[in-house]
C-alpha cells in the first residue's frame, strides 16, 4: 500500500539568540503505537509545539509531556483525521490552561497526518506549513487560526488542509516565516537535499527562527527518521593547528573532494559527515516495549530527491 513506500526524514533549523541549535523542544512524531484505533493503525502524526514569544516558557519535559498526550489521545480516538486533530489540538490547549492557573500561556501548533498518500495539516496559531516540489512552492497558511491559539481560548478550532504528496516531496513546517523567504529561498530543486536546504536558509536569513524541514523518501517502514544537523564549533581566536604534517614517505596524497559553497562554515571533520540519528519515541501504553529505530544508512542523504 502507499502508507508503506514512505520514509520520513526530519531536519530542524533552529537559529536562537544568533547561535544555531540542533535539539527540537515541543516535537511529537512517530509511526502509531501499537493499541491504535484500527482506523488509526496507518497513520504517521507529526505535532510541533511552539510557545508564543515574548510569554513564559515550559520546560522541556513538560512541553514534551503535553505533545505525548495529545499524541496519544489523537491514536486512541475514533472518527476521521481532522476530529483526531482537532481532539489533540484540545487536548493541548486544555493542558496549557491548567499549567498556566489562569495566567495566558501561549503556544502555537503546526499538525500533520499522512495518512497513504494524503497530508492532513491543522494549524492553531498563525503558523505556516509549506509544500516544496521542485521548482514549486505551495504555502498553507489561513489568517483564521491567528484567533486559534492554544491557552488563550477556551476551545481551539484549527484551520484544516489537505494536498495530496508524492516521492521527495519536502515540507517546511515553520511558527513563523522570515521576511527573506521568497519563492526561490524555498524551492527544493532536484539537485538539493536536506542538508543544502537548511544551509541556504540559514544563510539567507537573518535573526533568531525555528523550522522543521519533512522530506518523503523511498523506504518499506513509513517511519520518521529525526537527523541531527552538525552545528559549526566557535572559530577559536588562536586555532591549534589540528592535523599533523604526514610522514614524507607516505604514497601520493589522496584527491580533495571539492565541498558544496554551502557547507563552508561547517567545521571540516564534521562536514562530510551525515546528521545523527535522535530515537524517535512513541506514546508508551502500560509496559510497551521500546520502538527499536533502524540507525539511517550512511548515504541515507545521498538518495536523489525522486524519481519524476
């Protein structure tokens, strides 16, 4: 079935108080757990949380807590994705209430469910999600779900949409985009992965921003694969020489492989090295086991994007 010829990759760019970060904080997405609604049992539900700036922050464990609950609630309901999404945005909202005794705690929530070959988007705050085929750029993003935001209301009614995907497709989920994204920021291009993306934006926008990019891949599992992206270390202001003179009598020295421009600030050990692995965790029922992750093969981003 098309449910399972998916593979999903997940990559953050995340560029905070002007220094990039790889670690996502609010972030739910895995394959369903295995006491699943039958209904539910082939869905692959990705739930970012964002807290609303300028407002009181939750902890970590506590914004990963409340994503797991709603995660949970949305595999154990019956009815179609969008009653299933609208149940966790709830669920969410209603959590964020009561941490907050009173005192408006904002967040904002970027949903999707692929489920076969349909994505199924809520948004509850002013979030975007953008669909990036190629040279296409398609954004979802309604100025209704602004009055959607979760721990200031007493019920969320996001704003739904759905388009139907093919092989590479890429996906930017993103609380806020930046003024510098125009379409050509965005396109993917069938020359580019993950990794280029997140460079260029990076590289083309200026300030603190948070995204996720989502790229559909060949794959038999149709489980999320979260890749580490590897952070440029501080230049030291002496730098150590790092590698030792080789040995005169060593053979002749081994080509240079030419570096993509985008990967100039990347410190040289690490760059040609792929992006780490996070585990992926799914909602724990009482004593299930734990998900085993299959680690993503080294040329995992070598993958051309896909096959027109």
């Amino acid at each position: 079935s098309m449910a399972e010829t998916f593979e999903l990759y997940l990559l953050p760019i995340i560029r905070k108080d002007g220094q990039e970060q790889n670690q996502i904080t609010g972030l739910f997405a895995a394959t369903a757990p295995r006491k699943s609604q039958r209904s539910r049992q082939q869905d692959r539900l990705f739930l970012w949380m964002t807290m609303v700036v300028g407002h009181s922050l939750l902890p970590e464990d506590a914004m990963q807590k409340v994503t797991k609950d709603a995660a949970t609630l949305y595999y154990s309901t019956k009815g179609t994705v969008t009653s299933g999404l609208n149940a966790a945005a709830n669920q969410i909202n209603d959590a964020l209430r009561v941490i907050a005794g009173g005192e408006p705690l904002g967040a904002k929530l970027n949903m999707a469910v692929l489920r076969a070959d349909m994505l199924y988007m809520a948004h509850a705050g002013a979030v975007f999600t953008f669909l990036m085929r190629g040279d296409d750029v398609t954004p979802f993003f309604s100025a209704l779900s602004e009055k959607q935001l979760p721990g200031y209301v007493p019920e969320i009614h996001p704003e739904f949409f759905t388009t139907r995907v093919q092989m590479g497709d890429a996906f930017l989920f993103t609380p806020q985009p930046a003024q510098e994204w125009e379409r050509e920021v965005l396109q993917f291009g069938d020359d580019l992965d993950l990794a280029l993306v997140r460079r260029r934006l990076l590289d083309q926008t200026r300030g603190d921003f948070s995204a996720i990019l989502m790229q559909l891949k060949p794959g038999k599992k149709g489980t999320f694969h979260r890749l580490r992206p590897s952070i440029p270390q501080p230049i030291q202001e002496s730098p150590q020489p790092q590698l030792k003179p080789r040995p005169e009598t060593e053979t002749q020295a081994e080509p240079v492989l030419a570096e993509p421009e985008t990967a100039a600030k990347v410190s040289p050990e690490r760059s040609r090295k792929e992006p780490d692995v996070i585990p992926v965790t799914i909602p724990q029922q009482d004593a299930m086991p734990q998900p085993v992750v299959q680690p993503v093969e080294p040329d995992a981003e070598d993958v051309p994007p896909w096959e027109e």
